[in-house]
C-alpha cells in the first residue's frame, strides 16, 4: 500500500515569511496533486504534475516534482493570511482511488 | 469549473439512527463517485468507490452494511450511515470523477456528521 507522508505536520508562521511544504511517497506517482482545504470545506485543487523533474508556478506557489517522481514540495513565497489551511498532496495511484497524504496544516500570522 | 454539491451541509442526529448524505455532481455525468472520511486535523480516507448501476467497492476495514451507498443515477450518490453511533461522528466528502474520461476529481464541500 502506497504511503504518503508530508512534512511538518504543523507550521505557523508570520505574514510575509516564506515556507516549503514536503511530499514524499513511498513509490512512484502515477500524478500527483496538491490540494488546500480549508475548515468545514472540501479540498480544492490547485496543481497537477506528472513529469518528473517538473515545476510549476502558481502566483506566490511554486510546485516543484522530484526527478525520480517519489517527491515533490510546495513552496509559497510571502505568505498571506488567505494562505492558511490544510495542505494535501495526492497521487491516483493509477486506478482513479485517490489516495491523499497525512496533510500540512498552515497557520498565517497577520 | 464542475461542479459538486453535498447535502445535506451538517447534520447532527440520535445515536441508533440512520443519516442519509447526497452527493450530486450538477453539470457533468458521474459514472464513478467517491466517499471519504476525515477526522479532525487528520487527512482523508478513502471509504469506498461508488459505481453507477452497481455495488460499491468498499475499502478494507469500512463495514458495507454500515455505510450502505446508492448510486442511482450519473449525477447522485448516496451515502446512509445506518445506525450511528458517536465513532462515527466525522467530515464526509465525495469527489466525482467526469464521464467524459478525465481522470479528475471534483470534490464536494462535505458534510460535517454529529452523532450525540
């Protein structure tokens, strides 16, 4: 069974400071996603990356997938208050079952 | 974007009673639905997979007779948590997968279950 374990479990930290965020499996992603999820709401996607090597950028985020597609991190650059939540990574393990990571759970500062 | 609702949004009920929570994806078909669980401060977890016209394939350790899913049509599925107790007391969320073949999920904005 594919296991994916994020790290810190916990962050809290000041506005404007930046942060990474870690994903790593314990195999190879079929395609991995990142997700934020914010109390009393479903998650809602905000990156999909398949090529190993691959790095995305979303406005502050930047999503970075490991060469050997068995990592991949988040980082966010001067963090916003807007930026608090749970964060997920996901792979869909080839078979439509999503199967999510022990999750990040951010706290922004204002 | 698509679009999932869940209805209903929290509910809080008697322990021994039965709860029924709907899934709809509103402006796509959903052949497969899924149903998860999270715990507070804790990931999500797969429960089982819902496939429209047959039964569902439950995950290891998620008691079928427990949690009875209908998927009826492209765009519902249900979810009845027969006979709760407090356990069971948790964040549900369903994601549907398009028909038209992409392997996206579009997630639900869950409903938050009390069972006292």
């Amino acid at each position: 069974t594919q296991l994916l374990e994020q790290s810190p479990q916990f962050l809290s930290i000041q506005e404007g400071e930046n942060l990474t965020v870690y994903c790593n499996s314990s195999s190879v992603f079929s395609s991995l996603q990142w997700y934020r999820q914010e109390p009393g709401e479903g998650p809602v996607l905000l990156v999909t990356v398949v090529t190993g090597g691959e790095v995305k950028k979303l406005k502050r985020l930047t999503f970075q997938f490991g060469d050997a597609r068995k990592d991949s991190s988040l980082h966010i650059t001067a963090a916003q208050p807007g930026d608090t939540g749970l964060y997920l990574c996901a792979d869909t393990s080839g078979t439509y079952k999503y199967i999510f990571g022990t999750g990040t759970r951010l706290k922004v500062l204002a | 974007g698509a679009v999932v609702s869940q209805h209903p949004s929290w509910v809080i009920c008697k322990s021994g009673t039965s709860v029924k929570i709907e899934c709809r994806s509103l402006d796509f078909q959903a052949t497969t639905m899924f149903w998860y669980r999270q715990f507070p401060k804790q990931s999500l977890m797969l429960m089982a997979t819902s496939n429209e016209g047959s039964k569902a394939t439950y995950e290891q350790g998620v008691e079928k007779d427990k949690f009875l899913i209908n998927h009826a049509s492209l765009t519902l599925s249900t979810l009845t948590v027969t006979s709760a107790h407090p356990e069971d007391s948790s964040f549900y969320i369903c994601s549907a997968r398009d028909a038209g073949g992409l392997e996206t999920q579009y997630f639900g904005p869950g409903t938050r279950l009390l069972v006292l």
